[in-house]
C-alpha cells in the first residue's frame, strides 16, 4: 500500500467512526427528552391521583353519606329506641 491509501482510509474510518458516533448521541438526547417529558406527566397524573383519591375520600365520609341519604332517600337515624322486628317466612323446599 501507497501513503496517500493508508491516509486516505484512515481519514475514511475516522469520518465514519465521527458520523456514528454524532449519530449515537443525538439519538440519546432524543430518548433523554421523551423520557423527560414522560416523567413530567407522570408526576402530574400522580399529582391528579392524589386529588383524586382526596375527592373521593370527602365524597364517601359518613357525614357527607348521611346527609345524602337523609336528603335524597328520606333516611334517618334510628334512635336508640327504636327496634324492628322481622319475621322469618317458613322455607319451602323446590326441586
């Protein structure tokens, strides 16, 4: 091989050495903001979870439940005095 070969393919193998490698990192800085922005809107759907989880902890608390079913069902509670007693219909057997 001749001088100006041996430069030539080095100079070759160094330009396409440097292309993969520019290649490789701006494929990572392309995958580093997706993960980014991946985590931003896991962090905001964790944040929509936790307040979410609050509404619904206030919308099942007895005091909120009660005041529905007195409302809306006419229910109420009992007093202490209050007893109901049920009666018990016979089974019948069915085959």
């Amino acid at each position: 091989m001749r001088g100006r070969t041996v430069v030539f393919l080095s100079l070759l193998g160094f330009v396409v050495l440097a292309t993969g490698v520019i290649w490789r990192r701006s494929l990572g800085v392309t995958r580093a903001r997706a993960i980014e922005q991946l985590e931003t809107r896991r962090a905001a759907l964790a944040a929509q979870r936790a307040k979410l989880d609050g509404d619904i902890r206030a919308a099942i608390s007895m005091e909120k439940l009660g005041r529905v079913a007195e409302e809306r069902l006419h229910m109420r509670v009992p007093g202490d005095s209050l007893v109901v007693t049920l009666t018990r219909s016979p089974r019948v057997a069915v085959r």
